[in-house]
C-alpha cells in the first residue's frame, strides 16, 4: 500500500495531482465526466475583477508536442463567479479548491481576493494561487511576474486581504525565475507554482500572417516539460516554502518527476484539452507507479 497524500501550504491533500487553471473549466464540466473529487484538488480558472471577453479569435493553434494559447483570461468577472460558478461546483466538489486570481494592477489582485474571502462561498477556498505570469494579456498579467518588486508588491496586497496560503504563480519568461520567488516568499507568500507558458508563435503559410489574432501565445504541453521541470529544481532550492510544478505534464511518471526536482504537488495542464479524462488517468496510474520505482511514500520523493 503506497501513500499518495501530500502537505501542501498546512492542508493534506490526498494525492499531488491539481487540473491547472484554465484548462478545467470551474470544475462542474468535468464532473459530468468522472468523480472530480479522486483529485488532489484543482486550479479554477482564472478570475478577475469585471468580465472578460478575451483576445479576439483565433487563438489557439496546435504545433508538434503542444499547443500555443492567446486565450486572454476569458472569465465572467468574481462576482459572478461567487453567485452562479461555486454554488454549482460545491455540489459536485467536496474539497478545499484552489481560486486562480488574475488582475491589471495591485489593487485589483487585492480586492478579487478581497470578495472572494469575504463571500458566502469562502469555506470552499483552500489556496488562492494569484496569476502575474500570463503572457496573453496587455497591461497586466506578466509585466507584474518580471520583475522582483512588482511580484513583491502583489504579495504584499493579496496578504492583507487573507490568512488563506497564498501561491504565486511565475513566468518562465524571465532570465532568473530564483530571485522572483524569493522576492515573494520575503513578502509573504506561502508556495510557489511555476511555470506558466513560454511564449511563443506561429506563422500561416499560405496568408503569411501569424496564425494567433494576438501574434504571440504562450506554449505549452510536453514541449515545455524539460524547461518546467530545471525552473522548478532551481526554485526548489531556492525557497523554504512548497513549490507546485507543472509544464507538459501528462502521467504519473511525469508528476514523479517533478516531485523529485522538488515539487510538492503537480498541476496538469494542456494534456486535459488533449483527453478530458487525463488528470483522472494520472490519480489513477500513480501508485501502480510508485510501486514500480520503489517509492512507498510522496513524502520521501
């Protein structure tokens, strides 16, 4: 008997493996599929302050081992999340969830946090991951990931406005993705998930013109994998507090492997928009896999 449970930030979960945001939806699609509580607990898309309609289309487009996505933080807004989104998903979901926060300034970060803390819908909350790596967006998003100050600043404002762990989630398009995480854990922060995706583009042959309305979209799938998982040994080094991995992750011999770079926990991403079923598939493969390698305990990954 193998054991797949992990601590992550001061909660147990039962298994390491978390659908990362904007690729599961908030949740109740994938119930209608399979039992979503078999997962360790999962990443809700990324909300912001008012409603988003997104990037203009096209923007998504498939090349070799992965995908590039634009998306641009398409979401209702927080406020319809907390009325019409939780309350469908506390019936099919049973554990704490972790809320993707994403915003255009400290002040935004601070107040999603803010109505999302102080809802009716709060004991549902585990963690609040809070996004300042996406590369799809103008004005927000990465810009605060690049750079130590600005991260530290985001920190700083989410942290008054809760006692839940908070997980900041950064960009691999930086040239030391160390001193980012360090600069949040100075102000605060209770883990790290990292990375986001590696921006990237595609050109139309035929029109000659890129094939993302948005030009450039971040990359991600098994492409990703090697780069994610040197970013998270080196954060995993360079911090005192859990790290989350994801980037191309699509079995359990892939989540072993970033637990063994240091990983506490793994999100898969893309592979969920490849086979709706695949984070389901990775809960159940792992400990099959850990017997195989001779790993009787996560913990001593």
């Amino acid at each position: 008997m193998v054991d797949t449970k992990v601590d992550l930030c001061g909660i147990t979960i039962d298994n390491p493996v978390i659908p990362a945001s904007g690729t599961f939806g908030y949740g109740y699609e994938f119930a209608e599929l399979y039992d979503i509580n078999c997962l360790g607990t999962f990443s809700f898309k990324g909300t912001t302050l008012d409603p988003r309609f997104g990037n203009e289309t096209p923007r998504i487009a498939e090349c070799p081992s992965g995908m590039l996505n634009a998306v641009g933080l398409q979401n209702p807004g927080v406020d319809d999340v907390i009325r019409e989104e939780l309350p469908k998903l506390e019936r099919v979901f049973h554990k704490p969830v972790m809320a993707n926060v994403s915003g255009f300034s400290t002040d935004e970060y601070a107040e999603v946090v803010k109505r999302l803390d102080r809802s009716a819908m709060s004991d549902m909350i585990g963690w609040y991951e809070i996004n300042i790596s996406c590369p799809n967006v103008h004005g927000g998003g990465m810009s605060f990931g690049t750079d130590p100050k600005m991260a530290a600043e985001v920190v700083k404002a989410v942290r008054w406005m809760t006692e839940k762990p908070i997980i900041m989630k950064l960009s691999p398009n930086v040239t030391d993705v160390t001193e980012i995480a360090r600069a949040c854990e100075t102000e605060g922060a209770d883990g790290i998930s990292l990375i986001n995706t590696l921006m990237g583009m595609r050109f139309n042959l035929r029109t000659k013109k890129p094939l993302l309305a948005n030009v450039t979209g971040g990359l991600s799938g098994p492409a990703v994998f090697p780069v994610a998982l040197r970013m998270v040994y080196q954060t995993a080094k360079a911090v005192n507090i859990p790290v989350i991995g994801m980037g191309g992750v699509s079995s359990a011999e892939d989540v072993l492997e970033m637990m063994m770079a240091g990983a506490t926990a793994v999100e898969v991403g893309a592979a969920n928009l490849v086979d709706p079923y695949a984070s389901r598939n990775i809960v159940r493969d792992l400990p099959d896999t850990m017997k195989k390698f001779g790993i009787d305990s996560l913990s001593k990954v």
